[in-house]
C-alpha cells in the first residue's frame, strides 16, 4: 500500500512537531508499520464509527485520521486526541 497526505495533514505535521525530532521519527515510525502492516497492533488501527475514517495511535495521546482503500492510504488528520475527534 502506498500512502498519500493531503494538504491539512501537512499543516497539522508541521505545527505539530515543529522543532520536536524525537516526535517527527515517532511519526515516520509508524507510517512506516502502516504501510508494511495496516493492523499491526502498535498502531492500535480503529474504524470511527459511523464514518469512513480510521484512527491509528502514533504515541499515548498523538493520533491520525486515515481512509484505506485497496491500493492507497489518504492520510487526513494529525494531531492530540482531542483534537482529531
């Protein structure tokens, strides 16, 4: 599967981990299990019920918004728990 972000994913990233590396390689990390292994259990993978959306945990409070479909993986939403939702 190949992964695709959109426009709002790059906005949240960059002022998500400005100047934070540590939080930038967490991040490449578990893109990287996504694309290998879209269910491995560090990502914690969940469908939002009632919409097309999926969640995946990229630390204890960091999540991202994704849709898969059969060949790509549209990132859509990074950020706090909170603020995903």
């Amino acid at each position: 599967m190949e992964l695709r972000f959109t426009e709002s994913f790059d906005l949240e990233y960059r002022k998500l981990t400005r100047g934070n590396r540590v939080l930038q390689k967490r991040i490449r990390k578990q893109f990287l299990l996504l694309k290998e292994k879209t269910n491995h259990p560090s990502l914690r993978p969940h469908k939002i019920r009632s919409s097309a959306y999926w969640s995946i945990s990229i630390d204890k409070s960091i999540r991202a918004l994704l849709i898969i479909e059969t060949h790509w993986i549209y990132i859509y939403h990074i950020g706090k728990h909170e603020d995903v939702y």
